[in-house]
C-alpha cells in the first residue's frame, strides 16, 4: 500500500511540474504513463489476493 501512495504522490508531482513549467509536457506523459502503471499493479494485487484462499 504505501508503494501505491508512493508511486500515486510522485506520478501527481511529475504532472504538475511538467504542466507548470514550460517545455516540460514530457514530464507530464511520464507521470500519466506512471499512474496508470500504478493503478494496474494495485488491480493485479487486489486480484491475487482475492483469489488466494477460498472461503470457509
């Protein structure tokens, strides 16, 4: 969870900074490029974890 946070605070940092400044956009694609990264790990997890044990 808190590599999530972590990876989710730097991916929202980078937009901004490429948004803020000027010739910059990249930074802005890598962060989008990051989140959605993100998200797809946590889902992958959440997954795993669901269907590791059935239920009694």
């Amino acid at each position: 969870m808190a590599l999530f946070l972590f990876l989710l605070l730097v991916a929202v940092a980078l937009g901004i900074v490429g948004v803020v400044v000027n010739g910059l956009f990249y930074l802005l694609i890598i962060g989008v490029v990051l989140f959605l990264v993100d998200l797809v790990l946590s889902g992958v997890r959440l997954g795993h974890r669901r269907g590791s044990r059935p239920a009694r």
